[in-house]
C-alpha cells in the first residue's frame, strides 16, 4: 500500500513539471543585425539650475568650450528668476556691473542660490553657481535690475464710474509691471462681478484699485438657496439679511423655519450652503 502511494507521489511530481516546464522556456533576446535597444528612465529636472547646449552660445574652437558672456547670463537669470517665483510673462533681466567672460563646459550648470530681496523687485542682489561636470567651478554674486513683462488691460476708451466691463473697452499692452504699471490687471484675469469704481480716460492702465466688486445680493431680497452635503441636495428660498458680492458669506433666513445661517453668493438671485 505505502509502494502505491509512493509510485502514485513520483508520478504526480513528474506530471507537474512537465506542465510547468512549458513555462519556463528560456526568452530569447537575440536581434536582427541592426537593430538598437534603447532604455528610458524617468528624471526630474529642477527649476533651481539650468543646464546650456545652447548653440547660440561661444564656442571656444581651440578647447571645444564655451563661453559665458552677459548676454547668456542675462537670459539665464530671468528663465531662474521666473521659475523661481512662478510668475508669468517673462523676467528680463540686466546686469548693473561689468562681466567678465568665462569659459565653461559646453554643459556646464548655473544654479541660483539666493536673491535679495526674495521677491521680484526692479532692483535686487543674486547668487549663484556655476558647475562643470558635477565639480563646483565657482561662486558669484552681482547686482541686476529686473523687468517683469506682462500683458495688461489699458482702456481703449473713456469708462465711467459705475460702468462695467466688456471686450470693447479694453485692449491690451506688454509693459514692466514692477514700477508705474504696478498692480496692473493682467489680461486673462476674471473681469465678470467688478465695475468701474472711477472714472477712466482712454488709453489707461487698468488697476484693480480703479475696480470694485458688484453687489450681487441685496438686503431684504428673495433668493434661492442651494444646500447640499452627505449626498443630500435640497432647495429652498432663503431671505438676504444683508449685502453681498459673487464668492462673498451672506447672512440669509430660512422662510419656512425662520432658522439664519451662512450662504455663499453665487448670483444674483442664488445662495449656496453646506450642510
């Protein structure tokens, strides 16, 4: 009987590697003459440094290096600065001291340490390095003035207080908005809800001092009020307690349980709340 069982065992065995042999063939990786296997890896780039292949960048004939002059600094720096701080439109930059020309690696890497003031401002001090091959070439520092260039809103005809808004009364400018057109409204900015708070003559920067929000809710009128939370929607009318402007926190009664709560503007006629 324990023969048996044993014959039976040995069998079973043999029969499973059989099967699963089947699986285990070796994989071939020859290839065609010819042909090229490439591997891709994934890798993060910072926005701290950057690193020039730039053609438009002196190339040394006799060492094959190249050449970093004021102009390439200049463009370097503001494609740092822009990143640094996340801005859009585009940072010029302009060195405010003589440079002297330095030959490089063709890749070498500027990484920008410091800026001082740690903002965008017309006038400002930076630090930065310079790496050859992994090795730190150098340090330096040197002062530069900065423009910020962004396309704005400027008027294109007279608008009076109170007016709002539309396509044809504005057009648009690329200017430096550090300076005179600082808090300048950029073009692509949300304009729906505000109203001229002043009158404005044509070919005029707009500010957002020169706007104000419109009163969408008022005091003492009927709106509907928007209640959802933990997959409960309910509507009801709601009477406004106080003023309000699109995105602002109203003080609305509830008509039916005389009950007050917190709604947020929505619209002129619509509330919305939390439950």
């Amino acid at each position: 009987m324990r023969a048996a069982v044993i014959a039976q065992f040995l069998l079973l065995t043999f029969s499973l590697s059989g099967g699963v042999e089947r699986f285990l063939q070796p994989i071939s990786l020859d290839f065609a003459k010819g042909q090229r296997v490439e591997k891709k890896v994934s890798s993060y780039i910072s926005s701290s440094f950057v690193t020039h292949t730039n053609s438009s960048i002196d190339v040394d004939s006799k060492s094959e290096n190249v050449v970093l002059d004021s102009l390439v600094l200049q463009k370097t720096l503001g494609d740092l600065l822009k990143h640094r701080f996340q801005t859009n439109g585009e940072v010029v930059v302009h060195l405010t001291r003589k440079w002297e020309n330095l030959t490089c690696h063709p890749n070498f890497i500027i990484k920008l340490s410091s800026c001082s003031p740690d903002e965008l401002n017309s006038n400002c001090f930076v630090k930065f390095d310079i790496w050859e091959n992994g090795v730190k070439a150098g340090v330096f520092s040197i002062p530069i003035k900065i423009l910020h260039m962004e396309d704005v809103y400027f008027t294109n005809k007279s608008i009076i207080n109170g007016e709002k808004l539309s396509v044809h009364s504005l057009k648009s400018r690329k200017v430096d908005t550090l300076k005179q057109y600082a808090n300048s409204v950029p073009v692509g900015a949300k304009l729906a809800g505000y109203e001229v708070s002043s009158h404005l003559r044509p070919d005029t920067p707009l500010k957002w001092n020169h706007l104000s929000k419109v009163t969408l809710i008022n005091k003492g009128k009927v709106v509907d009020v928007f209640a959802s939370g933990n997959g409960i929607f309910v509507t009801m009318k709601g009477l406004a307690l106080e003023d309000g402007v699109e995105g602002s926190f109203v003080r609305v009664k509830n008509l039916s349980s005389e009950k007050e709560f917190q709604a947020k503007v929505l619209s002129e006629n619509s509330v919305k709340v939390h439950l």
